[in-house]
C-alpha cells in the first residue's frame, strides 16, 4: 500500500515531458563530445567558417529574443507607461533567462571556455568584442537585479526588496544604454568583412537595423509569450495591452522596412534579389515571413482585435527575423568563402537543449514565483437593502 502511495505521488510523465527528457538527454551526450573531444568533433566548423549556429542563433538570435526586457521596462519606467506593469516581471524573466543561456552557449562555441572571463581583467578597448563582452555581462547583472525582488518577495525579505526597488529606475536606465550598445555592435561586427558578406546583408546600417530589429522582436516576443502564458497557466490574457503593443509593432517594422529597402535600392543590391539561387530565396523568404505578411496582418484592426491574429503576426516577425540572422552569420558567407555550412547533429542537440531548458526554468518560476500579478477576484455586488414595512394603525 506505501508502495502503491508512493507511486502515487510520482510527478505524472506527460507527452510534453516525455519530449523534454529526451532533448534533454540528447543533448548531454552532446555535450559529453563536445568537451571530451572538442570542436572538430562535435561541429561542422573550420578555419573557412569558424562561426556557425551556436554563434548564428544561440548568441544572436538569443541576445535579439530576450530583448524585450529592455524595451518594456523602458516604456514602464522611463515613459510611464504604467497600464503595461502587469506583464513586466515576464518579459524581465524572459529576457534573463534568454542572456543567461547565451552565455551558456558561448560556453560551447569557445574554444576555451574555462577562458570566458578573461575580458574582465585582459582589456581591449578597440575591439567591438570586448564592448559586446562587457555589455552582456554587464546587462545580464542589470536583468539580475530587476529579477531579483521577485525572489525577495517570495522569501519575504522586504527591506533588501524595498532597496532594489528604490533603485529600479536607475537600473532600467542603464539597461537601456546597455541593451542600446550591444544589440547594435553585434551589427557592427559585421562591418569589418564588406568583401565576405552578401550584399544582400552588408550595409553600413546593420549596427541601426540591428537595433531596430530587436525593439520589433521585444514586442513580438512579449505577445508571445504573454499568450503562451494565458494559455498554458490558465491566466486571463491582458488582451487591451497586446492590441496596444500590436500598434507599436506595425509602426516599428514599417519603420524597419522602409529604412532596409531604401538601403539596398541606394547600394544597387536590389538586383541580386531577382538572381536565382540560394541567397536571393531565403532573403526574400525573411522580408514576407518578418515584414509584409506580419504588417499587413497587424494593419487590419480585425486582426488586432484578436488573440489568434496577434499571436500569428508575433511568430511570423520572430521567425522572419531569425531567419534575418542566421542569413547575416551563415547564409551571406557562404557564397564568398565557397563553403556550405550545414550544423552537425550534435549543434543542433545542444541548441534544442538549451531551448528547453529555457521553457523548463520559465515554467518552474511561474509555479513557484510570484511571476504574475495576482487576478483581482471579481466584486459581487451586494443586494440591495430590504426595505422595512411601515404598518400604518388606523386613528
């Protein structure tokens, strides 16, 4: 009978779980190869492509997801804009976990990992590596921070709460200045390689595309994951602010869009979009994916007023500008280096692991962190007072 109680008790393995585990143990074996027998055996890398998907998505595709931990707590603490505070502890939890597991995959893509903290003490001003090294660490302790009376507020501690919190708008203002620098140098690394890279993707202005592409991906993701959220945790879905958040984001991939287009029309890239081959079909499967089909969803009010139509156009902007990415860090080299990348089973392991373990810890904060602000119960309104009888006595 104990026995029988005890299984009972056993956390129930759904097919979700099921999935997780198996990712999960994938990717430890992965693991296990890559630092027993290095990069050689667990990528397709070399010296013609020393860069590939742990760089190409896990560093900057994650950097741009997780930034809408910057972008809300700008518009909450900076602007005001206080109607958005409810979904402002997870987007911060997002966008800590996001930078948190990007340094965990540098931690893979480096050929000394045990080396990554060799920028705090060996300094080299000149080089745009360093300021996106020191950014990162540097805003990844700001997101710490404005995590951090969340976990306070669940052990009770109140006074060192209260401290971080009188403190906030300084924090979120030096997350802004942070977030600003490193989402744009990211871009700028780029600049350095004009013979290497695709005219298609090099351009003076990746540094402010590259900007401007991650406040677009801080209001998608922030759709994202606040549907997710309703859905998965039973909560009410703040359906007023996404539609607000919707209307920004049209105005910010037009923006984008405009500004990407003139570009290549002032370069004369435009023609190597009507040249058939590998390039021009993911460029122009990035610009429908992550601009046109997304604006012109958003630009309905019909599709705004909708969870499903929010929800579609902040996945169609997220995929759009991974696919952005990935075409800048691989696809615009390969033409130039004359190699083809293609990740071997082992990256794209550790990529899934560590994409799963980002919505495993999202899960376990929600469940035991007050994450979400608490739904007010509904007020029942109280019946109306009985009137008393007046009993008239006849003179």
């Amino acid at each position: 009978m104990s026995w029988r109680l005890s299984r009972a008790s056993w956390p129930r393995l759904t097919f979700w779980k099921g999935i997780f585990l198996i990712v999960v143990a994938v990717g430890l074996y992965a693991t296990w190869v890559r630092f027993s027998r290095g990069l050689g055996a667990a990528t397709n890398l070399g010296d013609e492509f020393p860069w590939g998907l742990w760089v190409g998505f896990d560093v900057l595709c994650g950097v741009m997801l997780a930034a809408g931990g910057f972008t809300l707590t700008a518009a909450v603490y900076i602007f005001n804009a206080e109607r958005f505070r409810p979904i402002v502890r997870p987007t911060v939890l997002t966008a800590f976990l996001g930078y948190v597991l990007v340094v965990v995959a540098l931690l893979y893509d480096l050929g000394r990992g045990d080396r990554i903290w060799h920028p705090l003490v060996m300094w080299n001003p000149r080089s745009v590596m360093f300021e996106v090294a020191w950014c990162v660490m540097l805003y990844t302790t700001v997101l710490a921070l404005e995590f951090a009376p969340v976990v306070f507020e669940r052990l009770r501690l109140e006074r060192p709460r209260r401290i971080l919190r009188g403190i906030s708008l300084p924090l979120v203002i030096l997350g802004v200045i942070l977030s600003t620098l490193h989402q744009s140098s990211l871009g700028s690394l780029y600049l350095i390689v004009p013979e290497k890279l695709h005219p298609l993707w090099y351009t003076p202005l990746l540094p402010v595309l590259f900007f401007l592409s991650a406040i677009g991906i801080g209001l998608a993701m922030t759709i994202f994951e606040s549907s997710l959220s309703a859905k998965y945790f039973q909560r009410q879905l703040e359906l007023p602010l996404l539609r607000e958040l919707g209307r920004f984001l049209v105005v910010v991939l037009a923006v984008y869009g405009v500004l990407r287009m003139q570009d290549l029309h002032h370069r004369d890239a435009l023609r190597f979009v009507l040249e058939p081959g590998y390039a021009s079909s993911l460029f122009l499967i990035e610009v429908v994916l992550g601009l046109a089909l997304p604006i012109v969803l958003l630009l309905s009010p019909r599709v705004r007023a909708r969870v499903g139509g929010l929800y579609l156009s902040s996945v169609l902007v997220i995929l759009g500008f991974i696919t952005n990415r990935l075409n800048v860090s691989i696809t615009g080299f390969e033409a130039a280096t004359g190699a083809t990348y293609v990740p071997r089973w082992t990256e794209i392991a550790v990529t899934a692991m560590i994409i799963a373990a980002g919505f495993a810890v999202f899960s376990l904060a929600v469940k035991h962190l007050p994450i979400f602000a608490a739904e007010p119960s509904p007020v029942v309104p109280a019946a109306p007072p009985v009137p008393a009888r007046v009993h008239h006595v006849r003179a």
